[in-house]
C-alpha cells in the first residue's frame, strides 16, 4: 500500500489536526524564545504596550497575545466592489476570490523577456475585465517605462477606468497607500472606508521580520478597517528550513505576527492568512514554486490558516517554466487544483504567471482562464432530476437507437460551454486548420479578446474629471 495514503487509497492531507497543533506550538516556542523583529517603533510599542517584551526591534510574545487575536479576527467578511453585484464574500466555505497575476516586472513577447510597460498593463487588466473567472485586477505587470514617482496614480488611473472590477492596489509603502485612500475617496467619497474595500498584500521578510514600511502600512490599513493580507515566503534551505514542518514553522510564526499587530491596531479588522513559501533548489538556490512540495506546504498553508478559523490566500497558477509550455501548464492546472480542493478563500496569481513570479505572458493568461473555467465547471455536483435522468429519451430511443435528433440533446446542446481553445478535433482536421500547439492558439486568442475589449463607461463626469486631475496632472 502507498505509505501516502489509507486504507481506501484517499490521499492523506498535508497536516491533519495533530500536526497543526504541532506546527502552531512550534510557531509559539519561536516567538517566545527567537521572537520577531519589527522594524517600527508604533508598532513596537503597540506591541510592549500589550505584554510583548521588547528589546531593541525584536519583539516577544506568546499565546496569550495569540489567541486574543484569534478570537476577534472574523471568519466571514464582505469586500464591496463599484457595484452591489461585484461585492466579493471571502470566508470558510465560501467560492475561492481569484485575482489575476501580481507585480512581475518582465512580460513574455515575441520568444523573449522585456521589461514590462505601461500598456503591458493595460492589456493584463482588459484581459481580467474580460475574463469569467477573475474576481480581482491585480497589479499584473511592472511598468517600468513610467517614473517611479508618477507610477502609483498612473497605475491607479489605469485600473480605474480600464474596468469595473475590484483592484487590488499596491501599497508596500505608506506614499502608495496615500494615493490608494485618495483614488477610493474620489470614486466612493469620504467614507470609503465604512466598508471594507482596499485589497493589498503586505510582505513580511523571512526569518523572522517585518520592515518598517510594512508595519506602517499594515496599521493603517487596519485603522481604517480594510483587509489586511500578510503574505509570506520563506524559502526553505535559505530563509527556513529546507524541511517542510521547519518551514511551516517560520511562515506560521510571521503570519502570527501580522494578525496580532492587526488585531491590536483595530480588534475585528479583516485578516487573510497566506504564504507562497516553498523549498529552495540546492542546485541554484531559485526559489520552486512549480514543483509538488509547493503543492504540499499551499496544502498545508490553507489547513493551518483553516485551523485557526481564519480565511487563507494561497498562490495560483504558478509555474518555474519560462514558457507557456506543457511545463507551464502542468504545473499551474495541479497548484491550482491544489488550492481549490484545500478550500483557499482568496488566490493570487490565478492567471498569466510565469518564471517564478517574474514573468507576465498574456498566452499563459487565457490557457490559465481556460483552465480556471475547466476546474469550476468540474466541481460543480451534478443535477439529478426526471429531466437529466431523461429515462423517456432513452426509452424512446431504444435498444441500439441514438438519442442525436431528440428534442432533449438539442435543448442541452444550447447549455454546453460552446467556445475553448483546447483542441477537440479529430487530427486531420487539426492538421488541416494549421496544427497550431496550444501557445499559438492562445496568442490568436488575445489578439481577439483585444480587438472586442471596450474599457466601462459608468464613472459619473465629475468623479472622471477630479480622478484624470489627481492621477494625470
């Protein structure tokens, strides 16, 4: 019998009960005794003020800090979007948020990497305003040719009015964060923040770390009630341990950090749990995000985040390939898979990722799409009443009879999923069409997708006018 699963041959989880007690009080022993530095004075003395023990910018503390942030972060919460039906329900049981790549700084173009631009990005958002399945824009592309200073509210602008998704704004530092708060007062008013509507993700710094800025962010953000998204990765054999229970250990300590500090800044502010940790190859020392033991700690990630009763990020469709190419596509179907199965409540690079985060290919995003759209529709459970049972069709069609010309195949012909760049022709036909592989089907599918792409319409004059003065001028 495979040592990996039981007696009826079901796949063991990652971490069972026991062994999220076991990573959880490992977590605790690093905290009392290593404990995490914090490289921000206001948080540093939220910290001590609340019986952490301080010294220089390491901060110790225990369970007992622990567990009261447990208690009030909440299980269930509601991120609004521009319009009621776009708010986005993020909690145990609920359909997993997906949100399109984030911040790769080179994109995938004519066989080789540049640099990503300006409209790079703006293709990467009219693919997700475009797409079924992404929930939220993210920022999917690095656009260097735009100055760093101006950047933030170029990009801001871009996702404002490029589509009427929810985006999620990049705020690592407390100027970003300024022009995230100024464009929501803007589109909003001045009590956006009643509700929660600011995705972001903070990063802390493995071993064992939170910057400055990261703090900053991480108590305002809290202060004003929005979602806060720790996210962590370690990479096991350099930052962590090269053992995955080692390096759950590290990533669960960091993300224990952030709930507290969360917590403390605003009991009740809504809390992502989240890492992308994973092994380091003792080859190269590059991060593996497309091999099976990332699968296993994202399996584990959602379990520990689920253990504490807390909502989980997890990474998408990710992959070490270069390329969109069967590497590619094998590892991203079986991450995301991964997550989906585990129950994650909100993913990140669900779409267009390559090269270990660092590359966008807009090819890779409608496979990905594809994928996305195949995985969904295999979940759901299948409807069985008189009229999918169809016991009268076969009957009327006999023994050795065909059902094709049926009343009942043609009004369920019109409910099959009709458009999909996989291939299902027979190979002659295939081959007679060009035997294009799958990359080139996905390039002549971007191109259309573009051509039909129209940015929305629905921002009143006024609010365009103060948005194109505070983000262009």
């Amino acid at each position: 019998m495979d040592e990996d699963s039981d007696v009826n041959g079901a796949a063991r989880p990652a971490l069972d009960e026991q062994g999220c007690r076991q990573i959880h009080e490992a977590a605790l022993a690093l905290l009392e005794k290593v404990g995490c530095a914090v490289l921000d004075a206001e948080a540093l003395a939220l910290l001590k003020a609340n019986g952490a023990r301080v010294d220089g910018v390491c901060a110790r503390f225990g369970e007992a800090l622990v567990e009261q942030a447990r208690d009030t972060a909440p299980a269930h919460y509601t991120v609004a979007g521009r319009r009621p039906e776009f708010d986005l329900h993020v909690g145990l049981g609920e359909p997993a948020v997906l949100a399109s790549a984030s911040g790769p700084p080179f994109v995938l173009s004519d066989g080789d990497y540049r640099p990503g631009t300006l409209a790079d990005l703006r293709t990467a958002v009219a693919l997700a305003h475009l797409s079924p399945n992404i929930d939220v824009l993210g920022y999917s592309v690095e656009p260097g040719d735009v100055p760093e200073e101006r950047r933030p509210r170029l990009v801001a602008h871009l996702h404002a009015t490029s589509s009427d998704k929810n985006c999620r704004y990049t705020v690592t530092s407390l100027a970003e964060l300024h022009v995230a708060t100024d464009v929501l007062e803007i589109l909003y008013g001045a009590d956006w923040h009643t509700r929660p509507r600011l995705w972001s993700v903070i990063n802390t710094t493995s071993p064992l770390q939170l910057s400055e800025e990261g703090a900053q962010v991480l108590l305002r953000l809290a202060r004003l009630g929005q979602p806060v998204l720790v996210a962590v990765c370690a990479m096991g054999g350099t930052t962590a341990p090269l053992t995955p229970a080692g390096l759950l250990a590290v990533q669960h300590a960091e993300l224990l950090t952030g709930l507290v500090l969360t917590q403390l800044a605003r009991e009740g502010t809504p809390f992502l749990y989240g890492g992308t940790s994973s092994l380091s190859s003792m080859q190269s020392g590059a991060l593996m995000i497309g091999a099976p033991v990332y699968w296993q700690l994202m399996e584990a990630t959602v379990r520990l985040g689920h253990w504490l009763g807390l909502p989980v990020r997890a990474g998408g469709c990710v992959t070490d390939a270069h390329l969109p190419d069967a590497q590619a596509g094998v590892e991203s179907a079986l991450a995301m898979d991964t997550v989906l199965r585990a129950g994650a409540q909100y993913v990140l690079h669900a779409a267009g990722i390559l090269s270990s985060f660092n590359c966008f290919c807009p090819e890779k995003f409608v496979i990905d799409d594809e994928v996305l759209t195949g995985l969904r529709l295999a979940r759901r459970p299948i409807q069985v009443d008189a009229e999918t049972l169809a016991l009268d069709v076969v009957a009327a069609a006999g023994p050795g009879g065909s059902v094709l010309g049926h009343a009942h195949t043609r009004r369920h012909a019109r409910d099959a999923p009709l458009r999909t760049i996989m291939n299902r022709a027979p190979y002659e036909t295939w081959k007679g069409l060009g035997g294009h592989d799958l990359a080139t089907v996905g390039a002549a599918r971007v191109a259309e997708l573009l051509e039909q792409y129209e940015p929305p319409d629905d921002l009143d004059p006024v609010t365009r006018r103060r948005l194109d003065a505070y983000c262009l001028d």
